[in-house]
C-alpha cells in the first residue's frame, strides 16, 4: 500500500471505541479513577445525559415520563483538540483538527487503552470500532466526480450527469469477522465551495474472536485498511488539496 503524508489532511474527526465485556456490573466509581490517571493531559471533565421516555396509558388518557441518567463522562484536553470518553464498559477516544497524525493518535489510545485496563478490568470485547470522517473542501461549487473520485456514485451515460445531493453506502468485508463501512455524501457547501464528507467506518463484526491482549493490534490493522480505502477512493488530484508531503 501506498502511504502519504499530507500537510493539510482532510480529517474533520478521528474516533477509537472499544465496547467491552465486564467481569462484574459496572460500577461508576470506574470513571473517577480513571480521571485521576489521565486528568493532566485531559483536565476538564464534563457529563453526558441519556434521556428516556415512558409512555403508560390510563384511564382517559396517556402520561408521558422523561428519566434521565447519566450516560458516560468526558475528559477533554484544555484546547479542546482530544477527548476521552469512559461510560459503562466503553472506552472512546476522539481527536479533531488539527489532526497529528496516526503516530500519535496510536499513542494517545494505547495510554487510555491501558489505563482502562488497569482501572476496569474487563474480561473481553463487545465491539471495536476505528472511524475516520474526513471533510474535502473543493475550491469550486461544482467538479466532475471523475477527476478527484475513483469511488463514486456511477450514473448511466443515458441521464444527465450532473446532481444534487448524494449519499452512498457500501459494506466491505475482511476475513468473515470485520466490516469496513464506506460512506460518502454531500456535505453544506463551504463559503459557495463544494463540499463532500467521505466516512470510513471499520468496526468488528466477531468480538469472540479478538482476544483482550489483541485488541491495540486489531486497531493497528483497522488504521491500515481504512487508510488503504481512503487512498484507493480519491485521484491525485484530490491529494494535492490536502499539499502532500515527503
């Protein structure tokens, strides 16, 4: 596979997720320790609520109750560029732009990987998941999906090829235990530029088959495939948007 370096990398939001199986019911005392391994690097905590509603009919008429709960807590570095994500048996970690690249984006999920470990000790994996959204600004509101797309919607030379608003899905598959979830669509155009949004969703399919200890290199390979996809969808002339670099 070929690999490039780009000075300006389209990702609008890079996300790691690890789903996993407890030993025991989950306790949210798991949440606070953790923060005091990571609260240097990630010191602002903030709470995220779920909200649900009870729908029970009675006698001439029907009561509608809203519960909330708490649903994770996040840790957020000061510039808000990274965050971690810790609820009940989950572990996220999420990094906007500037993107800085795998090298360290692999770092920073490996040290809250085993920080978790450590603090939660989960016996195995309910999901894993390495998304990329990646956000391409054209310089115009207009261009022929051929020069900058080798993956793309493909309409018959019988209708007219110009469009609006698109969304295509395609599932791909890697060893009968991971799916790789290729998403592109238009996104609101940029200051009249167009843009479009290409998300790459690589998830695993068989948790009972990635053991605990093997979870960093199904990530390792995850990273690999998605970066392969991204490569193979776009021309050159889509990489010299993003002003590659040697």
């Amino acid at each position: 596979m070929l690999h490039f370096n780009y000075k300006n990398p389209p990702i609008a939001e890079a996300v790691c997720e690890f789903q996993f199986r407890g030993a025991s019911a989950w306790d949210w005392t798991i949440p606070g320790l953790i923060y005091q391994e990571i609260k240097q690097e990630f010191p602002q905590k903030r709470q995220e609520n779920a909200f649900e509603i009870n729908i029970a009919p009675k006698e001439g008429k029907i009561e509608q109750n809203l519960a909330g709960s708490l649903s994770k807590m996040q840790f957020v570095r000061e510039d808000g560029s990274a965050m971690v994500q810790i609820g009940p048996d989950l572990l996220g970690i999420n990094v906007l732009p500037p993107y800085p690249g795998w090298g360290e984006f692999e770092k920073l999920i490996r040290r809250q990987f085993e920080v978790y470990l450590k603090v939660a000790q989960p016996i195995g994996y309910k999901r894993i998941g390495l998304r990329f959204i990646n956000r391409i600004v054209f310089p115009t509101d207009r261009i022929e999906t051929t020069d900058y797309f080798n993956y793309y919607p493909h309409l018959p030379d019988t209708v007219e090829q110009i469009h609006g608003p698109f969304i295509m899905r395609v599932s791909h598959f890697y060893e009968d235990r991971d799916v790789l979830n290729f998403n592109m669509s238009q996104a609101p155009q940029v200051e009249g530029r167009l843009a479009i949004v290409l998300d790459l969703d690589y998830y695993l399919g068989k948790p009972e088959n990635v053991e605990l200890g093997q979870g960093l290199a199904w990530v390792g390979t995850a990273h690999e495939r998605i970066e392969a996809m991204f490569e193979a969808s776009i021309t050159h002339k889509t990489r010299s948007l993003f002003e590659e670099t040697k």
